[in-house]
C-alpha cells in the first residue's frame, strides 16, 4: 500500500522475505466506498506515499485522542457529538452520498487507509489494542448517528449481519411480550424485529432493549445501530488479534517500524509541534520586565520553573533549556530573553553569565551554532509529550511535568501554591495521575481557572472550536490563557498543529 521510495529504503533489505511479501500481500485490488461508513474488513492495496501514510495516520489519533480525553471529560453523548463535530471535520471529514462534494472518494480512502495505519500502531499490546477498539468504536457510533437516515439503512444492509427478520407469524406468537418489551403500538411501521443470537445484543440485554427467549434475542428495529455498533466492535477485535499475530514480519521495515512505534507512543499524549506564526497573545507585552505578570498563564511545568528561578536565581541545564523554548515560543525575541536570564541570575556576575551562560540561549534561537540550527531558527518549543517522555528531573531539577515527575504530596502543595485549592479538582488531579492522565490533569486545572471565560467563549461564539480542544503543548495552553482571559482583544487563530516525526 506504499508507494515505494527507494531513497529511504535500506538497499540491503530489496530482498525482501518471502513471508514478509505475504504478508503485505501486493495484490492490488480497487475499492470503492459506496457507503460513507466502513467495517475496515478489506485493508488497503492501493499506492500511497510515506508522507500520506504518516499524515493520515496522525490526523485519524487527533480525533482518537480528542475521543479519549472526551470520555474522561464529557458526559453525555449529545455534548460529546457536538465538541468532536468541528473536530472531525478539520482533521477527517466525511460527507454523506447525498452532499455535493466531489471529494467523497479521497476522503473516504483517508478514513480507510488511516484506520489500517492505526490497527498495524495499536495492536502489539492488549492495553493498546483495547483502547484503540473502545475509540474506534466510538467514532463508529459518532459517525452512525450522524449519518443520514437513508445513508444508514444502505449501509446496515450492505453488511449482511446474519440477523433475521422476524415473520408476521412469529410476531403474532408473541405480540404481548414484544409489545411488553418496546411499548410500539400493534401495526404501526416501527414494528419489524430481528431475530439474533442473544451473545450479540449484551449492552441491550443488559439494558432490557429486547425480549429473550431461548438464547435468542428480539431487537425492535430500531436498535439496530447498536446492534452494528456491537458487530463493528466484536469484529474489529478479532481483526486486532490477527493482526497482532501477523506483527512480527513487519519488524524489519525501517521505513515503517519508526513510525509505527511513534504512533502507538503518541497515543498516551497526542504530540503537537508549535508554531509561532499567527498565534501570538494578541496585545500582550513579552518582554523580560513582564514576565512576572504573564506567569500566571503559564502551565504549571511553566510556572514551576519560573518560581524555581526566582526562588534560587537559578536553573540547572535541562530547566533552561525547557524554560528558554517556552519564553521564545510565546514570542520573547533573543534581547529580551537575555536581558530576562541575565536579571533573574542576578547572583552571579556578568563575566560569568557571558562565559557559561550566554551562548546556550542564542543557540535556542539559533543565532549560533550549525548551519541547520541557524537556518531553522534554533529549536522549537517543548510538547507535553516531549516533556513528560524525556529527561526525568532529578534532585535540584526544576523541569519535566509535575502532574508526572511529583509525588502527590508535592503536587497538592505546588497547586495550592498557585491558588488551586478546590477540593474537586485536586481529587480530579489525584485520579488523572493514578491513571497516567497527565495531561488531562493539566486540562482539568486548566478549565477550572479558566471556566467563566470558557463559558462565555463558548455561549457568544468567541473562539473557534479548536480553541477549546484538549491542550497537548505548553505553548498552547499560555496562549489559549491569556486569550480567554482578553477575549474582546483576541481573533483567536489555529496554534497548533500535530507533528511529523
Ligand atoms: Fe506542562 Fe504539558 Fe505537564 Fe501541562 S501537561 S504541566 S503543559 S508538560
């Protein structure tokens, strides 16, 4: 499904295993998609390039993610539909047969092919194949409920589920309990059942949808979709076994391998790369005298190490360095930053500061150092990912995450610190970091101080929905602070955007 690109193949490996070659089974078969929903039984054979193949697949764990820190954070379905709406169609949009677009077919072979990238990235563990199954699911059901009526019934019935319709006579036997069962009123055009193994149907055994009897359930038509959705997911874990067994013959792809291993790392926290252009806080005075100020829209791995720095007129290496990406991403200039460093290490003298100190901030913004440095600009600022990945604190280091790198204890105390002492979102905090939700910890804090502002954005339409999706780099949550606490002031453009490899 690659379309080879012989510069970056190994030139070793054009031999390629004969089992590997089974694996990836070259035949190539043309797909149409006459359904906008898809049960990814047939995987892709088509050429696509390694751009595409990454590009997609980062797209399609955008919405997972967003999917993923939904359920941690929103409760009804309803209000779920309507924050991943913008969602998917900024990253994956999907249109109906019935729309005009007359990019139906590439959109569809996206939806596909990423869905395949992500089954080949997620099921080399049960924890990843499990979470992958749930989300999918989920965007399954998003996408079931969204479609048209006349869309849905086409599609349902291309799956040739093997339920079977219940005869009239059959519905006569047992008219009382069905109408018991459903409350549908005798003769009216909701009446059609279908007849189905009862192991297909437990969410709505569970949930007294159907009438039973022996080992047979009796699905009122109108749970079908939850019947598919209950197909789609069974399937789709029984495709991730096998998958998962066929794993190993990929091994020795180096073109792939990297990528896929990224990806399934991503999945914890989505990784975003920052750029600068357009996502200035509009209005807001960076320089090294307001640094003070602004602090209080850093995030707390920010904040931290801004009060680490004026607590001891210093920070060891990886803290600067941290600390250093951040300043310039949300738009410190070189001067600024070194009046900035030169004033809060102001226990030190000046030969010291220009000797030890001096050229390692030029060289994040790449005044100096490499050809490459200088050309790019030095280096970018550092994601959560990133940052709750790499480099550990050790004793005396003031960087990493602290929903991560502290003991609770030393949390709690950090956060009421700052002001956070809400019983809630502590208890909120507690229960992210056991479950590894660190960034949604930081998303949780983030809320609570900003939710009259985050209501208001929302009722009056002030921010574009990307505003307000789940914040997965540091550089994004300052701006998205002090956006929504200047509202009138702000136009509020895209920040960031995810990342390549
Ligand atoms: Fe900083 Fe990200 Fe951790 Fe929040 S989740 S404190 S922004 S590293």
């Amino acid at each position: 499904m690659l379309r080879q690109d012989f510069n970056r193949v190994n030139p070793k490996r054009r031999n390629v295993d004969y089992r590997k070659r089974q694996f990836a089974d070259p035949a190539y078969k043309e797909i149409e998609y006459p359904h906008r929903l898809n049960f990814y039984e047939i995987p892709p054979t088509a050429d696509i390039t390694l751009e595409q193949f990454e590009q997609w697949a980062i797209d399609r764990l955008r919405i997972l993610a967003e999917l993923e820190a939904c359920s941690y954070r929103i409760k009804s379905a309803a209000e779920m539909a309507t924050h991943m709406k913008p969602i998917l169609e900024k990253y994956m949009p999907l249109d109906s047969n019935t729309s005009s677009s007359t990019t139906l077919s590439a959109q569809r072979q996206k939806d596909h092919y990423s869905h395949f990238i992500l089954r080949l990235a997620f099921s080399s563990t049960e924890d990843l194949r499990r979470r992958f199954n749930r989300f999918e699911t989920l965007l399954f059901r998003l996408r079931l409920n969204d479609d048209t009526a006349r869309d849905r019934n086409a599609f349902i019935h291309s799956l040739n589920i093997d339920w079977e319709l219940v005869s009239e006579e059959e519905r006569n036997k047992y008219s009382s309990e069905l109408t018991a069962m459903s409350g549908f009123r005798k003769g009216t055009e909701e009446e059609s059942w279908y007849k189905v193994n009862w192991e297909r149907v437990p969410d709505l055994i569970e949930s007294r949808r159907v009438f039973l009897r022996a080992g047979t359930a009796y699905v009122p038509s109108k749970e079908l979709p939850s019947m598919v959705v209950a197909e789609f997911t069974k399937r789709l874990d029984r495709a991730l076994e096998l998958t998962a067994r066929a794993l190993p013959r990929l091994d020795e792809d180096d073109r792939l391998t990297p990528i896929l291993d990224h990806l399934s790392k991503n999945f914890a926290t989505p990784d975003a790369s920052y750029s600068n252009t357009n996502s200035m806080a509009i209005g807001a005075e960076i320089s090294a005298r307001n640094i003070d100020n602004l602090s209080s829209h850093f995030p707390l791995c920010m904040q931290h190490l801004h009060r680490s720095l004026r607590r001891d007129a210093h920070l060891k290496h990886y803290g600067r360095l941290q600390y250093t990406f951040f300043l310039k991403g949300i738009g410190l200039n070189l001067e600024e930053c070194l009046i900035f460093w030169r004033s809060s290490f102001h226990k030190i003298t000046d030969d010291t500061f220009n000797k030890e100190y001096r050229y390692n901030v030029r060289h994040a913004y790449g005044e100096v150092g490499g050809d490459s440095n200088r050309r790019g600009g030095g280096y970018s600022p550092f994601s959560c990912q990133k940052i709750l990945t790499e480099h550990p604190p050790g004793p005396g280091e003031a960087h990493g995450c602290p929903y991560r790198h502290f003991n609770l204890e030393n949390l709690t105390a950090l956060l009421q610190g700052v002001g956070i002492s809400d019983r809630s979102v502590l208890q909120g905090v507690r229960e992210d970091k056991d479950q590894q939700k660190f960034h949604m910890a930081c998303n949780r804090v983030f809320e609570f101080v900003h939710k009259n502002e985050i209501k208001k954005a929302k009722d009056e339409n002030l921010l574009p929905s990307s505003q307000l999706e789940t914040i997965v780099h540091p550089n994004e949550y300052f701006n998205r602070s002090y956006k929504l606490k200047h509202l009138d002031k702000q136009t509020g453009n895209e920040d960031v955007k995810m990342e390549g490899f």
